[in-house]
C-alpha cells in the first residue's frame, strides 16, 4: 500500500478516535448507571426504543469503533506477523464492513 | 524476495513505561475488537423479542460472566484513558508527564473495574 493510502487510513483511524472518545465516555457512564439501577432488558430497550437520538448516537458509535477496530487490528497484524499484501487489506475491509453492519443491525434492534 | 518491511516494536524500549501503555493499549484493543461481534450479536437478540434479551441478560448474571464482563470494562476505561494520551501526543504535541498520565490511565482502567464489580456484585 502507497504511503498516501497509509496516510488515510492513520488519519480515518484518529477520526474515529476522536469520535470513540466522546461515545466511550458516555457508554461507560451509561454502563454504570444502568447497572448501578439494575436496569432490565425491558429497561435498556425503553430507553432506547423510538429515541432517534440514541439510535444516531450508537449507529456512529459502531461505525466509528468498527473503523478504528479495523485499522487498528491491520495495524497490530503488521507489526507481529508478516501478513501483508491485498489479502490483509481485503480482511480489513470485510472486518470493518461486518461490524459497522452488525453494530448498526444492533442499534436498530434495540431502537425498533 | 524482498523482505516485509518491519514495522515490530523495539524491544530495546522495554524498560521505559511507554513500552508496557503501547503494549497495554494493543492488547486491550485487540480483545475489544474481537468482543465487539458477540457484543453486537448479544444486543441484536432483541430483534427475537425481550424475553429473549431478558434471557441472556439472566444468564450473564452469573459470576464469572460479570468477571468477564469487569475485565472488559477495564480494558475499554484503559484503552480509552491511554488512546487520549496518545492523541494528546500526535495531535497536541503534550510531551510532558507521559508517566504520570501513563500510571493515571492505569489507574482510570481499575477504577471503573472496581466500580463495576461493586455495582454487580
């Protein structure tokens, strides 16, 4: 890969950092809350359930922490194992493609 | 053949707490990018209705389930904590106190750890 290309992805992955870095901050927040009330299924799809705000707010989630656990895992295969070539950017893609749709499927679930 | 270019860390910097945050914060965002599926999948259990959601939810109730679930909840607080202290490196250029906030990530990761096995447990 160019080191243009390697530039957009290291710039795609604090991007989505800095996204994540507000999102996981409120989930971690939410996760002891929620916990700390001993909140229900029924509690946990109440609060989201019909609310586009929180549905917005975790489809970015989950497209930004697929983004940055994509590149972050190529990152991590580069520098322990000498995987390299179209095969790892192929893998990265597929990685990134999947969670960002499961992430949102999620959301949706729990919003619908 | 020409060899695959080496991009593996310097072992030589092992001394150095910045070594063990690097290594931390690999580690931690390995194994939360490989929860994330089964966490997706869990969520999505209420596409099959909330008894069903409520039925996992019962199941993880069990120790070593929140055990686990205390670990991730670690591992997400640390590598949070640690991945601002790395922006604040390459995008603000604070070079100062790295070790200070090194040991205040560590720190950030247990307690929200100990927080949450209180709440849980």
């Amino acid at each position: 890969m160019s080191a243009r290309a390697e530039t957009w992805l290291w710039l795609a992955q604090r991007g989505a950092a800095i996204v994540l870095a507000a999102a996981v901050t409120v989930h971690l927040a939410t996760i002891v809350y929620a916990v700390h009330l001993g909140l229900s299924a029924a509690a946990i799809i109440g609060r989201i359930a019909g609310n586009r705000a929180w549905l917005a707010f975790y489809i970015a989630f989950a497209i930004a922490a697929a983004i940055h656990g994509g590149i972050g895992l190529r990152t991590v295969v580069r520098e322990t194992t000498p995987w390299r070539g179209a095969s790892l950017e192929l893998a990265t893609v597929l990685f990134v493609v999947f969670l960002a749709l499961a992430g949102t499927r999620a959301a949706l679930a729990l919003f619908a | 053949m020409i060899p695959a270019r080496t991009t593996a860390i310097d072992w030589r910097t092992r001394q150095h707490p910045a070594w063990w945050a690097a290594l931390v914060h690999r580690i931690s965002g390995v194994l939360l990018a490989l929860f994330l599926p089964a966490h997706f999948w869990a969520l999505a259990l209420a596409l099959q209705g909330e008894a069903r959601l409520d039925g996992f939810l019962g199941w993880a109730h069990r120790p070593e389930i929140r055990l686990g679930e205390t670990a991730l909840v670690v591992l997400l607080a640390v590598h949070l904590a640690g991945g601002l202290r790395i922006m604040a490196l390459e995008l603000l250029d604070v070079r100062a106190g790295q070790k200070t906030a090194i040991a205040l990530s560590a720190g950030f990761g247990l307690a929200l750890g100990l927080l949450y096995l209180l709440e849980v447990f």
